[in-house]
C-alpha cells in the first residue's frame, strides 16, 4: 500500500499550529489511523452536543465528516491548509449512541484540483453506521 | 400568505426549552424573522470559528443551515423537537466576509412524512451568497 | 441584466453541432430562454418515459436538469462544450403531471474553474416544483 | 449471509412487466447479481450516450444507478414497484471508457419508510470508479 504524504502525527500538528483554536489536545477530536488517501478519527463523547430525544447533533457528524476528509486529503496530497470543502453531502442513517463517533474516510478520486471522497460515521461499538457523507475538496493551484 | 404555525418568539421559546446547552441568549444564533415555510436566521460573527486564511469555518456554516430549516420546518408544522434532518447537501459558493452571517431558508415540500427545503447563506452586508444548502427532514408519524 | 454570453438559437446550434445524436428537431429536449447565467428549457410529454403509478421517470427530470444546467452555463461562460458536470444532486419534490416538464436553471457562483448553480423543474401549468437539482459544472482550464 | 427478498430472475421479471417501455431484452440494463440490499447491474455500452470527448454522458450513469439502487430496494424489502427516489446526489470521477459500466449497489440503511444506498459504478475492466452515488427511497405505507 502506497504511503500516506503525512503521518498522523504531523497532520495533528500541523493542525494545531493551523487551527489553534479548533484542533488542540481536549478539543474532542483526533486521528486515530492514517493510511493513504484514508483517515480514522475520533469525536469524544460529549453531553453538551445532545439534541431532544438524546442523541448526538447533526451538525457533530457533520463537523467530524469535515474534519476527517481534511486529514485523508492530507495523506494524499500532503499539507494542503488551503484546500477548501467545495461540496459536502450528508445522510443521517440512524440515531447514534451516548457514545463517541469514529469516522473513517476514504478518498475515491485525488485529482490535481478536486478530490472527492466519502465518509462513514459509527458510534464506538457499533456496525451500522449513522451517517454516511460524501464531500470534494478544492485544491489551490499555482496558476 | 399564510400565517406561520409558530411565531419567532415562540420558536425560540420552544427550542431554548428543547435545547437549554445550545440555544440561549448569547449562543450567536438568533432567529430574526418567520414566514409560513420560511425563516431568516442570524449568526453573530466569533473568530473562534475562523479557519486558515481567515474564513468562517464550513461546519459553522452548516450548523446555521441546518438551524435555519429546523426554524423553517416549525413556520410550517408546528413544535415538531423530534423531527431530525435525513439529508443535507451544501455547496461552498464563495468566501464568507469576517462578518455575522444570515441564512434565509424556504421549503419546497411540506409533506405529511418529509419536509425538503434549501437555505441561501449570506455575510451581512453582501448580495452574492456564501453557501447554499438543501436539506430533507423526517417528520415522526404517530402510525 | 448583464447581456448572456450566447443566444438561445446560438447554443442551440452549438448542441446540434456538438451532440447531433442527442440534441436535435424532435429530441424533445428545447430551450425557451436564455438570460446571462440563466435558462429555461423544456421536456415534451412522451408516455414512453413515464414509469408505475403514471408519472415521469427521474432518470428524464436529471437530464432534463443536467441540459438545462449546460445551457445556462453556455449562457454565462460562452461555448465550453468540454465543461463537465462534477456533481448533481437532485431532490424529487411531488409526482409530476403528465405533461411537458419546464425547468428553470440559475447559477449561484460563475467561478474560473467550477459553476454552482440550481434547477427547479415544473410540469408545465403548476405551480409547486416537481423537482429541485443543484449541480456544478468544471470548467477546463489553459493551464 | 442474509437471503435477497426477491432472485435477480424474480426482479427481472418484475421490471418487465412493470415497465415494459423501459426494461425489456435489448435495453441496455441488465441484472448480474443480487444479494440481500445488494445488486450488481450493467449497461451495453451504446455509441449514442457518448458526448463531446466521447465519453459516456452523464445522465446515462445517472439512470443505471438509479436502476441499481431500485433492483438493490427490491433485493431487501421484495415487490415495491412504486417505491420511488426522494433523493439522488451523484460525483462524477473519471471519465469512462469506451465500455459497458458495471454498477454495484450497496444498502445502508433498510428502514420502514426510508431506504438508503450508495452505488459505485466502473467502466468494465477498470478498477477505479467512474462516478458514485448516494440515493434515498421512500417506501410507500399502509398508514
């Protein structure tokens, strides 16, 4: 298997010297697996993002969809911070536990200026997923 | 036009009491007008939410769409807490402005089961949108 | 309103020219109008294309949506035939009568390299959309 | 593994006689495997769906992933011909070949009023994706 651009660890930080506001230890996220063109992260399990009837916020899931395409855009093409969302899609499968979310991303096309990829969100100790996301990314080009 | 099923006020009654941990005084969303099947919502401006090359973040973008259709979908239906979003599509359309942003949503379909409708994402003070947003809520039945 | 960047009978000719197999007298695909960065075209009713329960495929309605987006980038972009659709997400909204089927295409970004923009789709004498599409469109680029 | 509801013969048959117009020997769509919320289809390749460039045209790959996730509906909750798309977003990656494209769908989430898929479609012989789509159905109740 080809190898990632990034490690895990140098996406972490260079995420927290990017984002020092939103990617910091406690923050609630985190990468837990870097392959090429893929990512697993983590949101820790937090009341505060409860909705009515106890379960975890939509826009959680979809913060975390973001968040994980970002790194798996990293293990592909390396430090990108410029690269921006262009298309983010979302469905929302099933009610999640009172639990933390893991979601794995997975890039389908990695092109000079768009990637595209889909991401998969499961409660921690799940099988089914509860949401399912496609997005793009556009890269910054030179000219 | 058809009267709203719930006023702003007594929309933002309902989801403080629904949502004490996310909507109240000072949360920086706030409901600024409610029409049958439409809703214009605010977001005050925080940089805490700006990302590299100092842009509103995408999630906040998407939290406030989704929060506009939720007020959007209680205009035309009434106190529905439980309805969840089951789709949400967003295109990134330009770069927001270091300004509060204003996201004006309108249902296309108020149906008995699904509620489809789309937001247009604006930063205050400018006419070409920020994002734009479709979204599809599931309403609970009582069969 | 800024002039478009072709006609309707100039893009017309374009397809003809372009797509011969596709595009021509008795298609069933027209275009009805054309403004800078907005189309209106429309479908002919033809039972052949209506599935069970009586109403107009979705396949039809997301070509029809994918033509009018085409046409409307024309409109504001002049002849691009080699620009591609890179993402199409439609809603299907009501079933559609069995009647021609009008769709009004407008773009929300006309940016260097990728076209945003959003179609709702009518069966001709109603009101209530049967469709909404929001599609981009890349455009091939010198470098 | 779970049983399909209904045989890839079974659907076919179904198809025939529901749509007689659109699914018949000669069509271009057949069925190449079922499996419980999963279906295999395939589209003739057809020099007529070609478009400048010569590639396949977009809405051909639209319609065979609409096919495959209706033939993948089929395959988990049996006979619902007037199950229909509520929601159907699609990424173009590549542009195909000169070949017939093979389409796999995939269920992932099988609910009482709502069905949820993705569908990866290929051009025959390759190994990565030409376009992927997520779509959603919407069952017909008794209540």
């Amino acid at each position: 298997m080809r190898a990632p651009a990034m490690s895990a660890d140098d996406i972490a930080l260079l995420l927290h010297a990017e984002f020092p506001q939103a990617f910091y230890p406690g923050c609630g996220h985190s990468i837990e697996r870097v392959d090429f063109g893929k990512a697993r992260v983590r949101w820790a399990f937090d009341e505060s993002s409860l909705r009515p009837g106890g379960t975890v916020s939509g826009p959680t899931m979809m913060e975390l969809a973001d968040f994980a395409m970002y790194v798996a855009v990293f293990s592909a093409i390396g430090p990108q911070p410029l690269a921006v969302t262009t298309n983010l899609s979302i469905n929302f499968l099933r009610k999640p536990a009172r639990a933390d979310l893991i979601a794995n991303a997975r890039l389908m096309k990695v092109g000079k200026r768009l990637v595209v990829g889909e991401v998969t969100i499961y409660s921690e100790g799940t099988d089914e997923p509860v949401a399912h996301v496609t997005a793009t990314y556009s890269i910054p080009q030179a000219c």
